[in-house]
C-alpha cells in the first residue's frame, strides 16, 4: 500500500467532518487520534481510512 502523506491525511480529514455534522468529537481528540493514525502508519498496515479509524474509536471498536 502507498504510504499517505499528512497533507492527504489532513484533507481526508476535513473533508469528512465537514460532510458529517451528525458526528461531533473534540478538535482536540481529533488531532490526537491524527496524529496517532499518521504515527503509527494505520492506513499503509492496515487500508483503514481516517474516517473509518475515527468511527470505530468513536463507536468503542477500537482501544487505543
């Protein structure tokens, strides 16, 4: 899989969370969960979006 840059991540990430008003998260545990997602390269391991990793986080699927 291609390595995502940051600034891909970045606008991945704004444009999911200004498509999605329903789900509301901190901006600063968004950043958090960001940066945790770029670090530890989840989309090159595993093909899971920043979406997807959000909306599992948020729904208690995963435990980071």
């Amino acid at each position: 899989m291609q390595r995502m840059s940051l600034e891909h991540f970045e606008s991945l990430q704004s444009a999911h969370f200004e498509r999605n008003d329903q789900m509301k998260i901190d901006d600063e545990m968004l950043d958090k969960l960001g940066v945790y997602f770029v670090y530890h390269e989840v989309y090159d391991r595993y093909g899971i979006t920043f979406e997807s990793f959000v909306e599992r986080w948020v729904r208690g699927i995963l435990d980071i």
